[in-house]
C-alpha cells in the first residue's frame, strides 16, 4: 500500500509522542524499541520522499535522528543502571524536541499537500 508524505509523517509524529512519554514515565525498555522504530522510519522518511523534501525539512530530520542515536546509546549503555537526573533530565528533552520535529514537519507536510490540491 502507498502511503503519502503526510502520513508517513504522522505515524512518525506519533512514535515520537510515545517515545517522550515513554521516557517522561521511566519506561525505558519501551523507549529504546520505539526509538529504534523511529530512526528506521526516518531514515525511509529521507530515502523515500528525498526528491519532495525541502533541504531544511530534510537538516530537520537528520538532526532527530541524531539525537534518537545519542538516546538510543544513552539507554542501550545504561541497561540495567539507574540514570542520573542529568541522564533524564537530557532524555526528555530529547523527547519533547524529537517529537516538536516531527509534528513540524507533519504540519509541512500536510500543508504543501493542500498547495499541490488548489
């Protein structure tokens, strides 16, 4: 099945909410999954709609995925030790930006879709 840029997008916009939450909630075995999830979807993001992607929506996700690999390591490093304050307190940051990232470009997205429609 096909899907659009937008949708694509939004199903990312939402792993990235679950991750913030995930991390917000100390569930941290949850977070690493979905962060794995959300590197590959936008490593697809880049690949397949690379031709549609403006260079600063493109700098946007190349920047998240960045800090979804820094918080991967922090939490893969981590297994079975307890995270400092500073650890988490740097991890829901992450989360909330990662996740205002996302729904930026979901918002892009959508929007350059109802251009192309007029």
């Amino acid at each position: 099945m096909r899907q659009s840029l937008g949708e694509v997008m939004n199903s990312a916009a939402r792993t990235a909410s679950e991750i913030a939450s995930c991390l917000s909630t100390d569930r941290l075995d949850m977070a690493i999954l979905r962060i794995g999830d959300l590197m590959d979807q936008t490593s697809y993001l880049v690949a397949r709609w690379d031709a549609r992607l403006p260079k600063k929506s493109k700098d946007n996700l190349f920047r998240a995925r960045e800090q979804l690999r820094s918080s991967h390591e922090v939490l893969s490093g981590n297994a079975g030790a307890v995270l400092t304050l500073e650890d988490k307190a740097r991890l829901a940051w992450v989360g909330r930006r990662v996740s205002e990232i996302f729904n930026e470009e979901y918002g892009a997205a959508v929007e350059a879709a109802e251009a192309r429609n007029k």
